[in-house]
C-alpha cells in the first residue's frame, strides 16, 4: 500500500483578507484566492490553505481553538529574512533563533491572529530517526 501522502493544512482565519495579506507577505508570494472564504499558499507541494468559514457562508461550528503546542511547522533558507517579515506583517515572534537538541535551528511565532507558527532552517531538519 503506498505512503499517504500530506497534500493540504486547513488553517482557520476569522479575516480571510488579513490572512491574505499576511502569509503573502511572509512567504513572499500572493498565493491564490480559489473561494471567498479560501485563499491557498503553495507551501513546496504542501498546500497551506487560509479559510475563513463566514467569508464562504458556512457556519463556523462552534469555532477553532488553537492549544499552546498547535504549531505549523515551515522549512526556510533564512530565518533572520522571514522572522522580520513575521514582524513587519504584524505577527509576534515567541522566541528568538535557537539551535534545538534534536539538531533543528528554529524559532516560533504567531500570526495576527494567534495561530502558532515554527520556521525552521532548511538545511537543519529532523524528520525522525529513519
């Protein structure tokens, strides 16, 4: 049976223009608008898709609430380039760069809207131990 593979991560907005705005900034690209509540970022083949229920007339069932440890986790070249452009963009950096005891060089943020964020050097990645 072959590997499932992961294709896209829903990410809950409560503005989807905001959202927009924002990770368009961050990754450095506009993305795509494909609904009114749905904007989707090519995150390396790995769709990162902004939904703001409201703005697609659905129901948002209760709401999201996102727990302390709930990170989206994105490999990057450069930390220093995208934890300014996390602040210029009007996220908040949680921590500073640090190199993890795993080997990973990271540092973790969140958007304007409280969803948790990790960037962490491409050339530094743990996938697990295999």
């Amino acid at each position: 049976m072959p590997t499932p593979q992961l294709f896209r991560v829903i990410l809950p907005v409560p503005e989807i223009e905001a959202a927009a705005a924002f990770y368009g900034h961050v990754f450095q690209q506009p993305g795509e608008r494909v609904s009114p509540g749905r904007h989707y970022f090519d995150c390396g083949g790995i769709v990162l898709a902004c939904y703001c229920p409201s703005a697609d007339g659905d129901e948002p069932a209760g709401g999201w609430q996102f727990h302390d440890n709930q990170y989206l986790y994105f490999s990057v070249a450069d930390l220093e380039a995208i934890s300014v452009r996390i602040v210029e963009a009007g996220g908040k950096l949680l921590t500073g760069i640090e190199k993890m005891p795993w080997g990973e060089t990271m540092f973790y943020a969140v958007d304007p809207h409280g969803a948790r964020l990790s960037f962490v050097k491409s050339d530094t990645l743990f996938t697990g131990s295999k």
